[in-house]
C-alpha cells in the first residue's frame, strides 16, 4: 500500500536513507518552468520521469519500463512527486503494483493547491516548505 508522506518528511528519508530516491513524475514543461527539486545536500539527483507527456497528457505508456532503466530495483525506497500529489500517486501504485514495495507519495506535491490568489507554491508543497529546488 502506497504511504502519503510530507515532502519534509521525504526529504529526510532522502538525507539519510541510502536507499531512498526521489521521482519526480511531472513534464518537461513543469521541470523547465517551475523548477525541480534539489537533492545535492543529499548526495542525489532527482530522476525525471514523465508520468504523462506534454501537451496532451497521454499516459507514458514506457514509464515502468524506464523506472527500471534508471536501474531502480525492489528493494530501494521510491519517493513520488509531482505538481500536487495526484499523479505522483498513480505512478507510486503503478510502481507497486510492477514489484516495488517500497513506494511513496509526496502529498501536495511541489506546488500544492493554489492559494486564495491562484498562487501556488506558497500553502503547501516542496516549495512552501522550502525544501531546496532549483530552475532547471
């Protein structure tokens, strides 16, 4: 079953568990415009895989395959995020259901939901956390 986890939480199992990676499963135009997380305290790079491809958000019918190309196995701990938590969720079950067993979601994902402006990214989320990330 996968387990909802804070991105705090994350980024504490990233900073001290070996065997903990970050897959952050939103598009290229999210990582270009937004930003992505940045794992370098952590001694890590976070991996980028989309869950769904840009424009259209088709499904990436080649994301369990490309799980295992990064050489992810079994036994590692996966961590999934995406713009607010749903995506990233989809992907972590997927994942589990392929033999993963350690998988988790990132609730709120990078940005969260919007604040009462429209904003996100300032509520709830890796950014309003201020966890480090970076323009990529």
């Amino acid at each position: 079953m996968v387990e909802n986890i804070s991105p705090a939480q994350a980024w504490a199992a990233l900073r001290s568990d070996p065997k903990a990676q970050l897959v952050d499963v939103r598009t290229d135009a999210e990582w270009s415009l937004i930003g992505i997380p940045d794992l370098i305290d952590a001694g890590k790079q976070v991996v980028l895989l989309q869950w769904q491809t840009y424009p259209t958000m088709a499904p990436n019918p080649h994301f369990l395959d490309q799980l295992k190309e990064v050489g992810f196995t079994p036994d590692q701990h996966l961590y999934f995020l995406c713009r607010t938590g749903g995506r990233s969720m989809a992907a972590a079950r997927a994942a589990e259901a392929a033999g993963f067993s350690h998988t988790f979601n990132i609730v709120d994902g990078f940005e969260g939901p919007p604040d009462s402006a429209g904003h996100r990214g300032t509520q709830s989320g890796w950014k309003a956390e201020r966890l480090p990330w970076r323009q990529k």
